[in-house]
C-alpha cells in the first residue's frame, strides 16, 4: 500500500487496523457503515526532507469523509495535512514537504527520520462505498556521498511484495540494483562471506589490445586499494569482449589511516584495466568500474550460565535458557550519515550434547530451532528435561552445533548445567 525507504521488521512497516481491509490495491472498509483506518508508517536511516502522496480516493456521498493525519512522533500528536472534498472518484495528491523541511535548527534531534500517516474514512449513513487505492508514497531522502554510497543520483527502483502475510499486516522489502558494470553476487555479505564478482570488458576501437592486466582492487588503486586479484589477457581484437570472474572474501575497508574501529559503511570494489598505462587508447576515462558492497557485522551467538533455569514440577521438567545475538556493531563513526541496519543471525540449532562438540561430544536430544534472532535481542528456548538428562546429572547446551553460521566468535556457544 505505498513506498518505503526502509523497514525495521517484516511484518510492521505498516499497520492495517481490523476496520479495514485489503483487495489488491484498494483499501476499503469491512463494514461500509463503521469508520476504519489505515495507517503507513515511513523510517529511514537517513534525513527525510520531503514526501508526496498520491492515491485514488471513492466517496458516494458529500457527507462521508476521507482524509490524512500525520504524526512525527510516534502517533503521540497529529495534524490534518490533507482531506477530499466532493464525491465520486478522483485521482488526488499533496505534498508533506511544509511539515519536514526547513527547520530552523541544525541539530540531528529536530531532523525528520520516521513519520506515520493515517487515512481515516468516515461514512455517512447513505453511503454506498468509500475506499481508497493505487496510494503512493514517495519520500524524499537527504542525499550524501558517504551515507548513500549505494544509490546512484536520479531514479532508483525499489521492489516489493506482500506475499506470505499473516492476517492484514502489510511489509515492505526492498533491494536497489546497482549502477555499474560489475556483477556482483551479494551486495550485502556478511563479514567473511564470500563474493562472485563478474566483469565484462570490451575493445571499443579499431585497434587490438596486447599484454594487458584487468585487476580487481578492494579499496581505490591509487588511495593504496588492497590488490584482490589480478588476471592477464594477452590479446583483445577490436569489438571483441572478454569475460572475467573474481572472488573475494567480504571485509570492512580501513578509513584510510583513522584508526583500526573506524570503518567505511560500503567497500569500493574497483576492477581497473591497464593501470600501468601501457596501451596507446583513444579513450581513458572508462578505464574502471566501481561497485559498493555494504558488509555486515557477523552474528555473536551467545549463552550464560547465570540465565539458565531448571524448571521442576509435578506438570513439567524442563531447562529454560535465553540465546543472546550480542553483536551490537555499527560500522561507521556517531554520525547518523554512517548508519548501516544490522541483520539477524537465521536458523540457529540449538541441541543438549554430552560434551562439548569441539571436544568429540554427541548429541543427545533432538536440534530445537530458532527462526531468528536480531542483533542485542535473544530468544528464550525450552528443553524438556528428560529422563535421561536427569540420570545424567551434567550435560551441555551448546549453540550451532554443527557451526553452520558465520560467527563473530565462538568462546560462548555453550554452556555446562549440573542438576
């Protein structure tokens, strides 16, 4: 139901209340004489400056009405900033520009990051049907070479779906396609992943090429970029091109020289061709591509003794004990302009050995699952505490057993419980 620059959690970008419904495009009421509304909540990491709305809006009868709130506080004060007039079908749109730009003051508080906006629709008694569809919501987004090193100037296309949905929640996931001449396999790895990068070059001119190096450099060449690897290629005909895979193992590009903790939010991968200038060309402006590749902070897996609960009743046996993601990490300095989301650890195993697993241990009950846990968050897990665990007296609740996740580290994955 509209556009987002981004969303925390799938599942709560926007909120559609019981009073509405959802029809493909068209948000409509599910009792045509009860008012409902719909609200779309907008956050982003990054400054919103601006924002326009647009949508189809149906009335049958002057006395019902239809028209938008806005809240940027959480829903704790808000304004009409818009209302439709009239009756029938009719195509409107109106700007929230007034409500986020020109701020006097400069500090990050009084900058706009997040705002709600609420549809209400309110029908009279002699109203047939009211609703609203096609609803857009386009923001504009401060634009800063180091806080969006992702998105190119002009259009950028975000794609979205609403598939797979509990009840009327609607979510919006988005990816941006890059805007160069490298193929680029994840353009958000975590830190240790590795990455396929592809390259196409190609003899534009009437001249064949000879003993010449294509080279893929993390970092810029000539601001001391880390050289990934390189290729040779003996000979390029005129219009004939050349095909090239590369591989690299995702890590966080020093800031040149700032220190060890500081790091850039993306990492410029640079593939450069002939960089000791040896070939006579008539054009050497082209001579490389760029891409940024956002790396993640990996997962920090983590469970304590002093969380672990042993439960004993008459109903139940069983051990209760939380799993912590504690990588809390942004890689970036204070500044908001360096904000990167996080990303959580997915498809944890969680299993009872009888030893450690790096100590030789077996296993002895079977793999409990957890979906997700996002960074500084935990989940609580239950382990019925079954006979043979009890006779046992001592066992160990280990985390990713199998080590199937790329960790941050490892000294935490498991815990020793004796009854």
């Amino acid at each position: 139901i509209g556009t987002q620059l981004k969303v925390e959690r799938p599942g709560k970008a926007a909120a559609i209340t019981t009073c509405t419904t959802i029809e493909g495009s068209v948000v409509k009421l599910k009792d045509p004489q009860k008012p409902g509304i719909a609200i779309i909540q907008v956050d982003s990491p990054y400054i919103i400056t601006g924002a326009q709305v647009s949508g189809s809006f149906s009335k049958s009868d002057n006395s019902s009405s239809i028209y938008a709130i806005l809240s940027l506080d959480e829903g704790e004060n808000w304004h009409e900033v818009w209302r439709h007039k009239g009756k029938g079908t009719h195509e409107e749109s109106f700007s929230l520009d007034n409500f986020m730009a020109g701020q006097e003051s400069t500090t990050f508080n009084t900058d706009v990051y997040k705002f709600w906006l609420r549809f209400v629709m309110e029908p009279s008694k002699q109203e047939k049907e009211i609703s609203i569809s096609d609803l857009v919501i386009k923001a504009d987004i401060q634009l800063h070479p180091r806080s969006l090193p992702t998105l190119a100037m002009g259009d950028n296309t975000f794609y979205f779906t609403t598939e797979d949905l509990p009840g009327d929640d609607a979510a919006v996931l988005f990816e941006w396609w890059e805007n160069h001449g490298l193929e680029i396999s994840n353009h958000r790895p975590l830190e240790g992943e590795e990455v396929i990068i592809k390259a196409e070059i190609k003899n534009r001119g009437h001249k064949e090429a000879t003993d010449f190096f294509v080279r893929l450099y993390e970092g810029y060449p000539e601001k001391e970029g880390r050289l990934i690897e390189e290729k040779f290629l003996p000979i390029l005909r005129p219009d004939e091109k050349a095909k090239f895979e590369f591989r690299w193992k995702a890590r966080v590009h020093p800031d040149r020289g700032q220190g060890r903790d500081k790091k850039y939010v993306s990492t410029p991968i640079v593939l450069s061709i002939d960089g000791e200038d040896k070939i006579e060309e008539a054009n050497k402006d082209n001579n490389q591509a760029v891409a940024y590749i956002t790396v993640l902070p990996r997962p920090d897996l983590q469970v304590k003794k002093e969380y672990v609960k042993v439960i004993h009743s008459s109903e139940e046996e069983k051990v209760i004990f939380p799993v912590f993601n504690r990588n809390d990490k942004l890689y970036g300095n204070s500044s908001p302009f360096l904000y990167v989301e996080s990303v959580p650890a997915r498809d944890i195993e969680v299993q009872v050995y009888d030893l450690p697993p790096r100590d030789g241990g077996k296993p002895l009950t079977p793999v409990y699952l957890i979906p997700e846990i996002y960074p500084t968050e935990h989940s609580i897990v239950e382990i019925p505490l079954t006979e043979e665990l009890q006779k046992r007296g001592r066992f160990f609740l280990v985390v990713d057993p199998q080590e199937k996740l790329l960790e941050e580290r490892r000294e935490n994955n498991f815990v020793e419980i004796k009854l």
